[in-house]
C-alpha cells in the first residue's frame, strides 16, 4: 500500500499539478487503513466519473467521495441474502413494481426519449433510459 502511488494517481485523477489538502491528506491515510490500494482507486475512479462533473475536478476536495467508502463499510456489515433488500434485475420487475399511473408515465416518457434519439427499443436502450426516467419521477 503506498501512499506516493495513491497520492499521484489522484493528482492526475483531478488534473492539477498542486498539493493535496491537510484534511485530504488524513482522509487517504485512513482509507489505507481500511481499503486495499486498488479498491480506493477504483472508488475515486467512479467517483470522479459519476459526481464531480470535469469543470469542478480541479476545485473540489476528495472528501466529496467520502459517502461512497462509509456505503462500503455499511454494505460489508450486513447479512446478506435478505430478499426484502434486493434489487430488481428485469426492466419488467421495475415497471411491475410502479404504480399503474406511474408507470404508464414512465413507458410513454420510454418511448418518447428513444423516438427522440431514433433508437430501437433494444434491451440495452431501455435499460440505459429507465433508469433516469424513473429516479426523476421516484
């Protein structure tokens, strides 16, 4: 584990030459603590592709991600194999799992956005487009 390779890799992560904050400085030697070397990169990875948007990266600070290690330690925690906590796995199961009004909205906003793009309602497509179309109307 060492803290150099970590601390240049997220230099390049946020494309600056400057120095890391005290505070994010202490918050990577934690994380060593806890995590392997490729888990936090992988982390700071998504982090940086799922949340900061590229015109931000420089400004803000890696405790930012800080939620997406404390999910971690939570999920590892728990028991698994609990039915009552799992997520659907079919587009048919997450439309199944709406309301009758809630879902017609969301298949006739499905349509629409692949009508707009003039994508075939392919099973990646509507994977890709459902998600987002439910998490506004949820």
């Amino acid at each position: 584990m060492s803290f150099s390779s970590l601390y240049k890799f997220l230099l390049k992560l946020k494309g600056r030459g400057h120095v890391l904050s005290p505070k994010e400085v202490q918050f990577l030697k934690e994380l060593l603590k806890e995590f392997s070397e490729e888990d936090i990169k992988a982390t700071f990875e998504r982090c940086f592709k799922e949340f900061i948007p590229p015109e931000e990266r420089e400004k803000s600070s890696l405790l930012r991600c800080k939620k997406l290690f404390q999910k971690r330690q939570k999920i590892q925690s728990k028991v698994y194999l609990q039915t009552e906590h799992q997520q659907p796995s079919t587009v048919k199961e997450v439309l199944n799992g709406l309301e009758p009004q809630l879902r017609k909205k969301v298949i006739n906003e499905l349509r629409e956005t692949l009508k707009k793009y003039n994508l075939p309602p392919t099973k990646e497509n509507i994977k890709m487009f459902l998600q987002s179309i439910v998490r506004r109307y949820l």
